[in-house]
C-alpha cells in the first residue's frame, strides 16, 4: 500500500488527481486534453462541425422551418411516406394503425403456429409452409397499412431493394401455390 499513497501524493502534488480540478464546462475539459485522444482510431474529442451543432431553424420569422431532413412533416418517421395517401382507401390514421396492429397480430399468430408445426415437420409440410407463408404476407400487408401502400411499394421497387423484392415475392407466390393448389 505504500506504493500506492506515494503515488497517490505525488499526484496530489503535480495537480493531478486533486478535487481542485473542476471544469465548470465540457469547453474548459476539451481545452485541457489533447487532440489527439483517440480509442481504435477514431477521435474522442472532435472541433469539427458535427450535425448536433449545425443551424437547425431556416428563416428569420416567426413561421421559420426546420431543413428538410429534420422535419417530420417533410417525411420523416414512420408516417411520414404516408402523408400523400392521407385518404387511402378512406381509411384515416387510426383505422390505418387498427390494420396494422392487427395484421401484425394476424402474422404473429401465423408464426406461431408455423413454430409449432416444426416438430411434426414431415407430416404436415404443407400447413408449415401454408402458415409461414401467409405470415410473412401479412407482415408485408401490415408495413403496408402503416406506410400507405402506393408509399410502401414505391419503397420495395426503389432501385436498390427491386431485385430482392422480385424475388421475395416470387418465392411467396411459389409456396403459397404449390402448399395450396397443387395436389400431391
């Protein structure tokens, strides 16, 4: 223990370790360590211009806007894509979130009982496949409700997600016909 109070009082008398290094702002600490701290590469203390510290109002009257990008009326959030299909199929807000929660609930269920057909794998394949299936079309139908739905499939057929969504859909399509139609 002897080592550890000499190193201890050493501190105390270099400044180090003594409560009378207060800093009353995060500005007076950032000015007292180097710039150079940094864990795996990447700086702990940046002075570059970060998002948090850009102008976040635009205008100067009363009616100012926030910029696009941190605008919810502009499209951000969840129901921001939906805002254009305000009146989709004459369903408001509400009734929109009714149909998803129950469509989420609906695919919640036919996962479920997919999950408990897995041990009974080979008998019933076709229910599995039958359930899983219609699962995952009503977690898509759920988004859809959510979103809007011309919003949503603009979103699935956007250039980047157009292949994968052809080819989810395509396999959806596949099981569900041949797990319901076609006879064995």
């Amino acid at each position: 223990m002897s080592a550890l109070e000499a190193f201890v009082n050493e501190q105390k008398k270099k400044g180090g370790l003594g409560t009378s290094a207060s800093f009353s702002s995060l500005g007076d600490l950032r000015n007292k360590l180097p710039n150079s701290v940094s864990i795996g590469g990447f700086s702990l203390f940046s002075r570059a211009e970060t998002s948090d510290t850009q102008v976040l109002i635009e205008g100067d009257d009363a009616d100012a806007q926030l910029p696009q990008g941190k605008n919810r009326k502009n499209g951000a959030g969840w129901f921001g894509m939906a805002s254009a299909d305000e009146g989709m199929c004459g369903l408001s807000r509400t009734q929109r979130l009714f149909a998803f929660f129950l469509s989420l609930i609906g695919a919640v269920f036919c996962f479920t009982m997919a999950a408990f057909l897995i041990p009974v794998i080979i008998i019933s394949t076709r229910k599995f496949a039958a359930l899983n299936t219609l699962g995952s079309v009503m977690l898509i139908l759920s988004f859809a409700f959510l979103w809007g739905p011309s919003a949503y499939f603009t979103h699935l057929l956007s250039p980047q997600r157009r292949l994968v969504t052809v080819a989810y859909f395509s396999a959806l399509f596949a099981t569900l016909y041949s797990s319901l139609l076609v006879d064995v």
